[in-house]
C-alpha cells in the first residue's frame, strides 16, 4: 500500500508538470495585409475617374478662354491673305488649331473608354458619352472656319463634364 501511495503522490506532482508540457506555445498570428474591400476600390474608382474629368475640364477651359484671341488673330490673317498678301503663318496656325481640337476628342474619347470599361464607373458612362463626338464636331467647325460655334460645341462639352462630376459626388 505504501507503495500505492508513492506512486500517487508521485503521478500528482508530475500530473500538472506534463499538463504544463504539453501546452503548445502559440505565436501570435501573422500580421494580415489588409485587404481592400469593394467599397474602398469604388471609393478610388470614383476618385480617379473624377481626377481625369477634372483634368479635361482644366484643359478645356483653359482652351476656350484663349479661343477667342486666337479666332480674331486667324480672321485677321485670312482677311491679309485675301487681299493678295499669304501669309505661311496662317497655315500652320489653321493646322495646329485643329490638331489642338483633335487632342480634345482623343482625350476625351480615351476618357469614355475608361469609364466604360471600369466597373465602378460604368453608371457614371450615360452622362459621359458622347463628348467624344461633340469635340469631333467642334474640331469640324473650327475647320470650316466656325470658330465661334466650335467654342459653343466645346462649352456643351464643358457643361456635360461638369455634370458628371456632380453626379460622382
């Protein structure tokens, strides 16, 4: 018996030492890289989005402030050259005013296709499209020598991008 009881004592004592043993250490998990959620990546969507209308706006305006300096100056060179006087300035000054128009609808034409093919901002697409066209047809009147209503087409365009813009808020 004295046995018996040696033996016990012997498994109590060494009961919460192996019990101890046997715990297993854990390490604190690894530090998850926070993952974006879907609201988040709308959240930047739209911010990058309205950046770009922004920027088209900026250029736009920009544009058709000194349109108008620029007509007068292009009016005044072909009223010269119709009197007898060519002048090769005119020319290039034509060229460059429709390359500067063609920019415009290549710019916001990459702009639609942005919009379209984001997810995020698909819905905003139905207020975008067609600025692309308008700025065609101003690049057209400015050729045909309309300059004042290619002015207009692009203050359409202006108001069209304004409006999205607000409706990205």
């Amino acid at each position: 018996m004295n046995r018996i009881a040696v033996l016990a004592i012997a498994c109590l004592l060494t009961l919460p030492a192996t019990g101890l043993a046997q715990t297993r250490r854990r390490s604190p998990r690894a530090q998850a890289t926070p993952k974006r959620t879907s609201t988040q990546a709308n959240a930047e969507a739209k911010l990058t989005g309205a950046t770009k209308v922004a920027d088209q706006i900026k250029n736009l305006t920009t544009f058709l402030y000194l349109l108008g300096g620029v007509a007068k100056e292009m009016d005044a060179q072909e009223a010269t050259s119709r009197s007898g006087q060519i002048s090769p300035t005119l020319e290039r000054n034509k060229a460059k005013f429709k390359s500067t128009f063609e920019d415009f609808r290549v710019g916001l034409d990459q702009l639609e296709i942005y919009f379209r093919n984001t997810p995020e901002l698909q819905p905003y697409y139905v207020k975008l499209v067609g600025s692309a066209s308008d700025a065609a047809t101003a690049a057209d009147q400015a050729s045909a020598g309309h300059a004042d209503q290619a002015g207009h087409t692009l203050l359409t365009v202006v108001n069209r991008l304004a409006d999205l813009l607000v409706a990205m808020r």
